[in-house]
C-alpha cells in the first residue's frame, strides 16, 4: 500500500544511532576533511572515538602559523613570565608531537616564531625532522633572528614550496652548503636574508630546475657581483631590497621566457640583463636610486615590457625613461596595456606615456605635482587612449591647486568615454577651511567641459 504524503510527513524519523559512516572513510580522506580546521581543533579529534584516537597524529598538515604568544605590556614581568610559560609549552608539543608521528609524511609544515624565548637548536631539530619526512611545503617565520637553516633544507628533494621569513632589519648570513639541489621546488621566497658567498647563491638559482615562483624580501647582497637567474620555467619573479641591499654594485641577469609578473622595487642595479619576456602580463618597478651610468641599462630592461596590460611605475623608473630619452627614440608602443599606476612629478611626461599607450583602460596617478612648463598641456595630438579607451581615472594625493585643476581640466575636455574620475584628498580634519575649500573645488570641476556626456566625477577624503 502506498501511503499519503500525510502519513509520511507524521512518521517520526530513525536514526541508527550506533551509524559511524566518516569513521568507516581511508584515513587519507579524512585527512582532507580535517585540514580545513585549525590544527588545535584537528588535536581534539582525538576525544571523538578510539578510531579516531591516534588518527591526527599521521595527519600531514601541520599548519602552526597562526599560534601566537600572549600579548605583553611594557616593562610587565608576569606576563614576560607568561609568554616564556606558553612559548615552552608550545615547543614541549612539538618535540613530543615529532616523536609520536613516527616519522610519518607531512606535506606541509607551517611555523611561526614570535618572540625571543623560541630555542634555537630545538627549531632547527623540528625543521630537520620535517625534511627527513620528505615534506613538501615548508613554510617558516621568524620574527627574531634564529639560525633554524640546516644544510639538509637545501637538498631536500620533495619540497615543492619553500619559505623562509626573517624580519626586515636582520639581514642573518644565508649558510648555504656547496652542493644545492631543489628538484621539485616551485615556489621560493627568502626574506631578511643577507648573500655572501657568489658561487653558493648562483648554485640555489641554478639548481631549482622547475622552479615558477621567486622572491626576495628584504635581502642584502654583501660582496655579490652578479645574480644570474636562469629559469626557464619561471612565472613570477620579486625583489624587495632592504635598506642596505648593495642592489646599486651588483648585475642582475634574467633568462626567464615564460615570466608573466615582475615585481623590482630596489636601487637600480649596475646592470639589468634580461631576454626578452613575451609572456609577461603584469610588472611592478619602484627605484629607489639610480645613477647616470644605470641609465641604458635599465631604460633598455624598460623597453622589453611591451607585452604587459598591469603596469606600476614609480618616480624612479620615468627619471630614467626621460632622461634616457627613450620616449622619443626606442620605447615601444603598448598595445597589450590596459592598467597604468604611477607617480610622476611632470604632467607633460605622464601624457607622452600615454601617447605609447593607445588601449588603456584605467589609470592611476599616485600624485600630480605641478605642471613643469607652460606648454605642458599644449600637445599637438591628444593621446588616442583617451579619445578611445580611457574609462575610469584616479588622482591620489589630490589637493586642488590650479595646476592640478588645469590637468583635470585637461583630461575632462578630452576623454570622450571616461565613466569615473576619481580625486582623492588627504585632507581629514573636516574644518571649515577645508570644507570651504572642498565647496570651490567643487565649483570648480562642475563647470569644466566634458567630451564625456556619462562621466562621473567623485572627490572625496581619504
């Protein structure tokens, strides 16, 4: 007999209670499921049942990054006490932990230490006990320095990633040992680290052979004549100086075909060797300091760029580009570019840049200073990305000063499709003075000529 809809709707639901089906999965899958959970939680699974008792001990991803210490008042001696009391107790967890796994694989290994009282041979013990675990992503922060890099690290051939985070101001010796071998790393990231010796640095970037991902962070080069990356497989390439990199005595090589980011934000370097980069999709370049002699150099690495659609520049990077003379002799037209970000002082060299620039779509200013001569703006053709393509612009830093005004002016009357202009101002103080200055700014911009019928003007404080 079939029964009603009624019937079934008034029956009371059963459950077999004593039904484990998650237990009853490979360890493996439950592995899975468990390593979205913190690791405190993936701990506790121990209490569920005796299935799941020794379970997380086998369970390769041990992800330690978030433990922190207990924060600390000035000149408190009982939560100095208490931060060496959960610090200890901490590193007891994880010599025991070490023990009880046996050996077994981990796949990743995140750890970070946060304070001073963090034993120094202990971490380098659990480091080299994860690498003899043929661990694959390893993952380390410091934030004083601890010498935890063992020899065994940079040949260890089942690391995919590969992370060392030290803080920007230590600049501890790299110990590289002679021989390197990184077969399968993919992604390298080194910070606070200072170079020493030439021929062990050129060893780490020649035998990393699949390696697509590579940054620096706050590293110096102390007695580095060259850096020779030949990568063939490379995608992303950073390099972040430190304060005292010694970036400006060095020549920097890339062989990297397939490179798709580059982010430099260092002084220029001696010399800048590149190949060509016809893969590159997005690029990065801040220079902090360059010389007259760097000049080719670098303006002949600029050229190479004319692929790219994301592009940042800073200040440094357009002194050399003018200076070089590049805009008006070998600088290529970017066609692919449809994202500009820069800083720049002279309006007039910002509007040739554009000149190069016939398809893009989003322009960020970090700044406008002032217009560096009367003609500036008096250009015999208007840039075509902005009769075309422009369609949202932003000015940060904006203060409304007349050369500021007549360069809105300038873009509002030209840019027949822009949809945004967006001024930012640092002003917060929100007095009256600056509300009645905001108010005539804003008059201001409202009786400006617009090619475009649907733009939008927003200016606002930051």
């Amino acid at each position: 007999m079939i029964r009603s809809r009624k019937q079934l709707l008034d029956e009371p639901l059963r459950m077999d209670v004593g039904d484990d089906r998650i237990s009853e999965l490979p360890d493996s899958l439950i592995h899975l499921m468990i390593s979205f959970l913190p690791i405190k939680n993936v701990v506790r699974t121990a209490v569920l049942s005796r299935r799941w008792k020794n379970l997380w001990l086998s369970f390769p991803f041990l992800d330690f990054s978030k433990w922190k210490s207990p924060t600390v008042m000035e000149d408190d001696e009982e939560e100095e006490e208490a931060v060496v009391l959960e610090t200890e107790k901490f590193m007891n967890f994880l010599d025991r932990l070490m023990i009880l796994r046996n050996m077994s694989y981990i796949h990743k290994f995140c750890l970070t230490c946060d304070n001073e009282y963090f034993d120094e041979n202990r971490a380098k013990e659990w480091i080299t006990t994860v690498v003899k675990c043929n661990v694959e992503e390893l993952i380390v922060s410091m934030y004083f320095s601890l010498d935890i890099v063992s020899a065994e690290l940079f040949t260890c051939g089942s690391l995919t990633k590969l992370v060392i985070e030290l803080p920007e101001t230590t600049e501890a010796e790299l110990k590289l040992p002679e021989s390197v071998s990184l077969p399968r790393v993919k992604i390298l990231e080194l910070s606070g680290f200072i170079f020493l010796d030439e021929m062990s640095t050129q060893q780490l970037f020649s035998n990393c052979p699949v390696l697509e991902a590579l940054s620096f962070y706050y590293c110096a080069w102390d007695g580095i004549n060259t850096i020779s990356i030949l990568a063939p497989r490379l995608k992303s390439f950073i390099l972040v100086g430190a304060t005292t990199s010694k970036m400006e005595f060095v020549k920097l090589k890339i062989d990297a075909p397939n490179l798709k980011f580059i982010r430099y934000h260092d002084s220029a370097p001696v010399e800048f060797v590149t190949g060509s980069f016809p893969s590159l999709v997005g690029a990065g370049i801040c220079l902090c300091y360059s010389n007259d002699d760097s000049l080719d150099p670098l303006s002949n690495f600029l050229v190479k760029l004319s692929n790219v659609q994301l592009l940042k520049l800073s200040c440094g990077a357009f002194h050399v580009i003018e200076f070089a003379n590049v805009l008006s002799t070998s600088f290529p037209t970017l066609d692919s570019l449809l994202y500009l970000e820069m800083v720049d002082y002279q309006v007039s060299t910002i509007l040739k840049f554009l000149q190069f620039s016939p398809n893009l779509i989003t322009l960020v200013i970090d700044e406008v200073f002032y217009i560096d001569n009367e003609d500036a703006l008096a250009l015999d053709t208007v840039p075509h990305c902005l009769l075309l393509h422009l369609k949202s612009i932003e000015i940060q830093k904006f203060e409304g000063q007349p050369e500021e005004l007549n360069f809105v002016k300038y873009i509002l009357g030209n840019a027949r499709v822009l949809e945004k202009l967006i001024l930012e101002s640092e002003t917060t103080s929100g007095s009256f003075v600056d509300l009645k200055k905001k108010t005539e700014i804003m008059e201001q911009l409202l009786i400006f000529p617009r090619a475009s019928a649907n733009c939008e003007v927003k200016y606002s404080s930051s």
